[in-house]
C-alpha cells in the first residue's frame, strides 16, 4: 500500500521549465544550481566573508563538544573510586571539576548560538540584498514569464529557510559532527569490543537514511515550487479583485486555491510522513545498541575485563555517540527545504541580466530629439515570424509622432525597440543620427518619460510621486509641474494637500487624478522624448479635457510619441504611423493620410460611423 502511494514521489519532479522559457525568447539557457554540493558551495560562498568569526564559533563547538565528553568521563571515574574505597578522589574536587565542566559547557554553547545568529542573519541578508539587487538588472521579458507572487516567494519564503536552517541547524551539525568523531575515539580507547558491537547499528542507519532522504529530497523541492506557483496565484487573485467580483468568478478562484493548496498539502505531508521515519528508526536502533552494550557489557564486568564505571560512561558515550545522529536525522527536514530554497534563489541570481551596454556606449548630457528608425525589424520568438519588418521613419526634435492601427500591429513594440527594453534584430535606431547602442541605457531612458493608459503610482505622499520624475527637485518645483497639468487644484482640496499618503498604487484617488499626477511627474522629468500610451482612453469627457490641456503642456518642445486608439485625439499629429500586421504601412499628416483614401481613412470614416451610432 505504502509502495503505491509513494510511487508518484519515486522520482524528482519536473523542474520549472526556466530552459525553455529563455529558448522562447531567444537568450541561451545558463546552468542553473541543481545539485547539492553546488547549493552548498555557493552558501559557503556567503558564509566565508565573516571566516573570523566563523572560527570563533568553530573554536567554541570544539570546546562545547570536549566539555560534553570529559563530563560523563569524570562520573565514571568517580563510580570507579567510590567502588574500589577509600584513597579515590575527593568529593569536593569531583562536585567542583564536574560543576565548572557544565559551566564552561553552557557558556560555550551560549556564545557559539549567539555568534552563530549574527553570521546567518549577515549572509541572508547579503542574500536578499543580492537577489532584490538582481531583480533590477534582469530585462523586462523576464517578468513577462513569471507571476508576481512566484518571484515574491524566492525574495520571502526561500531566503527564510535557508535563515532559519543557518540560525538553528548549521552549529548542531558542526557540532553534532564533532562529538561523533571525539566520542567514536574515547569509546575505541576505553573498549574496542564494546566499539564494535555500538556500530554493528550504523550499517542499518545509513541505509534507513539513504531510502528516506532519496525519497523527501524531491519532495521537498517540489513543496518549494508548490508555494511559490501559490504565493503567485494568491498575488493575482488579489490584484484582481474587482475582476473577479465583476464576473462573478469567486468559485472558480476558490476552487484554484484548493487545488494548489491540496497539492501544497499532498507533497507536505509525505515529505514530513516519510522524514518522520528518521527519528523512529533511530531510536529503535539506539535502544538495540544500549541493549548489545549492557547485555555484553555486564559479561565481561562479571569476568574482571572491564569496570563498572567503565560500562557506566561507555553507555552514556554511546547515547552521546548516536544523539547526534539522531539530531542530524531531526534537521534533515530543515536542511532539505533549505537546500530547495538556496536553489530556487540560486536560479533567479543565475538568471543573464539585462545586456550590458556596448564597449563604446556613452552617456549623453542633452538629447535634441530627433529619432530615425532605418529599416528594422524585430522577433519576439524568431519561430513565429517578424513582430516588426522594414520600419523606417524620422521624427524631428518637437515633432508630434502619433502610431496607430490594430492590435497588436506593433505600436508597443515599437517603443520599446526606441527605449531598449528590447533591442532590434535589424536596422538600426539613432537619437540625433547617433546610434542608441552606443549611447548607455541609463542615459537614454533619462531623456526620456513615460504616461501610460494605467498610470503606476507609488505607496507614499503624492508629492513623493511627483518628484519620483526627478528626485532632488524642490517642493516649489514639485508644485509648479502640478500647476502645469492642472494636478494643483484637486490635490489642494484633500486632507493634507501634497503630503496626502497614497496607499495601494493610488488607491482613493480616481483615474483621471491619477494620470494628471503622473503627467506632473513627467513634467517634472523634463525629457527630450515623451511617449503617450492611449493616456485619455478611460477618462470622462471633462477630467479628458484637463489632461489634454496639461498633455499640452508637457509635449511644447519635446518629440512626442502618442499610441492611439481614437483617432480624432491626434489628429495635430506631425506625422502620423500607421501600423499594421507589423508593417509601416502609411505616414503623414491626418489630412495627408485621408486624402489618400488608404487604410488610414478606413479607420478613420469607421470610427466616426460607429461614433454617430
């Protein structure tokens, strides 16, 4: 029965398919951390910085376990004189050495614990810094691939194991490992016989070690993904929310829950049920092993070979020799879900970041604005064909660039070849006739802003919003780009005014107020390039008006890129693109284009035809 229902375990789980998720977009896959010793290896990495004080905390689990192995020796000196009469060892001496080992014993154990925390709260800390520091350099498609609450669940529930593994687990194997090997010596040099028949077990431990821990090994791991695909299906479903009421979805989101808890629950439990065996068997064993040792033991103390005191404190090296065993057996749980936590962190850390800029990339003080794009093409998947094929166009510094056409023509796309969230299989992109791969991300991206259609604002005052455009311009600089697109007034008729607290991406505050703060923030940017993403699309007729006037304000001097879907919103357009199936199939002005009778002014009649509707 047992056999049945640990077949589905038998064998290590898929892992995450991240190989195939980089072949998808065209990057090389790199070795990801999968074996232990490398999992290891890399934590030893993070532990070795602080090697004085690892040795410390070395030097005092050498003592804690010599003090562990000279008490039971004293006792059995002291049952060895006391049976043999007077002239032994006086009772004072034997009650103080005895009292001062335990002290010392404590004190030692105290100070390598308290040293200990330290070291493991220093290296996941490290740990976080380095993983959260990474996130920020991986390129935007790597988002794109993974939920949320799954990457959240590296940065929270992964680090975590591996802290609470280090704070409670590493000095007991050090130490556990220690005493096997300081007791193992003193019980052959007081009894090679009684040596032997202790060991006579440990053939059978290794092997009840070796079938469970092949087998909770990869139940662990899978555990580990498990919680990380339901911390993501939590994120979402609470993201959500007003979609899921809308809908009326609220069973099914339920019913997704369970099952991802039930399968949190299933590999749970056998990870647990079949590691619980570790302790039993070791117990089971011990007593076997105490009962070979009085049983021998008491023969040959009948016989004159060995002393009473001598089975007194090889019994108890014995119990000393297998605890050990027993609390490596007790922490194997901890160590295997910290194993699979490291790893998971490990993968995300080997994740290739964004690609680094080329060797003669500079950083440009000021951009003018004039953007050309000569003959590119670009391919998400190089399997499913071109996203974008021969786009060439120039815009020049000022210039309205408005991109229309169907979905997924390839307007977005666009922008982001023009930004370097992606960079162009063919052709070339140039700002002021210089090509952007020779001009560094950072520098690029700083010369340019962004309003998009759902305007992200931070957990915080709306004055700290603003300023995100710009982080050491002044409260009076602040204020006066809210004048600019008509934020001013609304923000002064709240509780607080510019210090009012926005909890929850702008929870409390309606659409319209949150693009006219986030068209604030860009004026406040000051960039050479601004992009519109269909910014007014869900704004009612008057909050509209007052975006525009502040939209405006904010494109009088900059090349401006405005994705549209209505087309009468950008009909001032310089230049209008006209995008379809990812080909430039038109440009020019709204009157231009119509006079044309091409696929533009088929848009364009439709939309009024259905406006009269």
């Amino acid at each position: 029965m047992l056999k049945e229902l640990l077949e589905p375990f038998r064998h290590t789980p898929p892992q995450l398919d991240l190989q195939g998720a980089d072949a998808a977009a065209g990057r090389k896959p790199k070795a990801k951390a999968k074996d232990w010793s490398g999992t290891l290896g890399r934590i030893w990495m993070y532990l070795a910085r602080r090697k004085a004080k690892l040795a410390l905390v070395l030097l005092m689990v050498v003592l804690s376990s010599a003090l562990s192995l000279l008490g039971p020796y004293l006792v059995g000196r002291a049952i060895d004189d006391y049976l043999q009469g007077p002239g032994g060892m006086p009772w004072a001496w034997f009650l103080g050495g005895l009292a001062a080992v335990y002290i010392l014993y404590s004190l030692t154990s105290w100070l390598q614990n308290i040293w200990m925390i330290g070291i493991a709260q220093e290296t996941v800390y490290r740990m976080r810094r380095d993983l959260f520091t990474h996130l920020h350099r991986l390129p935007i498609p790597f988002f794109g691939r993974r939920q949320q609450g799954e990457i959240m669940s590296r940065l929270t529930n992964d680090i975590e194991n591996v802290s609470s593994t280090l704070n409670s687990s590493a000095i007991q194997i050090f130490s556990s490992v220690l005493t096997l090997v300081g007791t193992f010596g003193v019980m052959l040099w007081l009894s090679p016989l009684l040596t032997l028949l202790t060991f006579i077990v440990v053939p059978l431990m290794a092997l009840g070690m070796r079938w469970i821990t092949r087998r909770t090994g990869p139940l662990y791991k899978q555990r580990q993904r498990n919680l990380g695909d339901l911390n993501g299906y939590i994120e979402e479903t609470l993201s959500g929310q007003r979609v899921i009421k809308a809908f009326s979805q609220e069973e099914r989101v339920i019913r997704g829950f369970g099952e991802r808890n039930d399968r949190i629950r299933e590999s749970g439990f056998w990870a647990s049920t079949i590691s619980g065996f570790i302790p039993k068997l070791m117990n089971g064993l011990n007593n076997l092993s105490f009962a070979i040792i009085a049983g021998v033991g008491g023969i040959l103390a009948i016989r004159g070979s060995i002393t009473v005191g001598t089975i007194i404190v090889f019994v108890e090296y014995a119990r000393q020799f297998t605890r050990p065993l027993n609390d490596l057996a007790n922490q194997w749980n901890t160590l295997l879900s910290a194993i699979a936590g490291a790893e998971r962190v490990f993968e995300v850390l080997d994740e290739e970041v964004e690609t680094h800029d080329e060797k003669d990339a500079v950083a440009v003080k000021n951009i003018e604005g004039a953007v050309a794009f000569q003959n590119v093409s670009f391919a998400y998947d190089a399997d499913a064909g071109n996203t974008l094929e021969g786009i060439s166009f120039a815009a020049q510094p000022g210039e309205m660039i408005a991109l229309v056409g169907p979905t997924g023509a390839g307007k977005t796309t666009l922008i982001q070849l023009l930004s370097r969230f992606y960079d162009a299989a063919g052709g070339r992109v140039t700002v002021d006739g210089r090509d952007i791969t020779g001009i560094s991300r950072e520098s690029l991206r700083s010369h340019m802003s962004f309003v998009l259609q759902d305007s992200f604002l931070f957990e915080g005052t709306i004055r700290d919003n603003i300023r995100y455009g710009r982080l050491d311009a002044t409260d009076e600089e602040v204020e006066a780009a809210a004048k600019l697109a008509n934020a001013h007034s609304f923000i002064m008729r709240m509780n607080d005014g510019y210090d009012k607290r926005l909890q929850n991406g702008g929870s409390g505050i309606s659409q319209g107020q949150k693009q006219l703060l986030a068209i604030a923030r860009a004026i406040l940017a000051n960039p050479a390039i601004l992009v519109l993403d269909e910014a007014t699309s869900s704004i009612d007729t008057v909050t509209e008006l007052k975006i525009q006037e502040g939209l405006q304000r904010l494109m009088q001097g900059r090349t401006s890129f405005v994705i549209a879907h209505r087309l009468n919103t950008i009909r001032q357009a310089d230049k209008i693109l006209v995008l379809k199936d990812g080909r430039l199939l038109e440009q020019g002005s709204h009157e231009e284009l119509l006079s044309r009778n091409g696929f533009y002014s088929e848009l364009y009649h439709s939309q009024l035809k259905r406006a009269v509707i």
